[in-house]
C-alpha cells in the first residue's frame, strides 16, 4: 500500500487552505500563496508547495504570510529555482517553519 496526499493545482495566486498537502505550482505568471493563519494548523501539521512546471527562475512563488506570523523569522519567502520545493509545517499557533 502507498500513502497518498491531496494535490492542490495552483495556476494563479491564490490563499491556502489548512487542507492542502501538496501545492503543485504552474503559471504563466510569478504566483503568490498566502498561508492562513498557522493557528488555524494542528501543531505539527505540514504541506509542501513545488514548483512543477520548472519556471521558477522566471516566474517565482512567493509564500506569505498572515499579518505578523513568520515562517523561519520572515514574512514570505520566495521559491526563485527551476523545479523549486519547500516543506513547512505550523506550530500551531503563530509560526511556520522550514524543513
């Protein structure tokens, strides 16, 4: 048996939702993702947002945030290389973290 994780199809900017696992990115344009608040995540709770079309480098994703919450100490962070992935989980409350 395999595990198998919702995919999100993201195309234009858009605001996540806590169900989203996996945030699969293509554009025709750089793409913004706001997270919800990370108190609206159970603690530990992860998603993953990749760049499938490769175009990145040209057309990059900027992750942000809600108002204050940081993600690794910043307010965004930017997915800026060709077939780019970033895994970020919540602490539940007021932050996201990278690993």
């Amino acid at each position: 048996d395999s595990i198998a994780y919702s995919r999100t199809a993201v195309t234009s900017s858009i605001t996540s939702s806590t169900s989203d696992a996996i945030l699969g990115v293509s554009g025709t344009a750089a793409i913004d993702i706001r997270l919800p608040s990370a108190g609206a995540f159970s603690a530990g709770q992860y998603f993953t947002v990749k760049d499938e079309s490769g175009a990145s480098d040209v057309k990059n994703i900027t992750i942000l945030t809600s108002g204050s919450q940081t993600i690794d100490g910043t307010t965004s962070i930017i997915l800026e290389s060709p077939y780019a992935a970033v895994n970020i989980y919540s602490n539940g409350s007021d932050k996201f973290f990278i690993y």
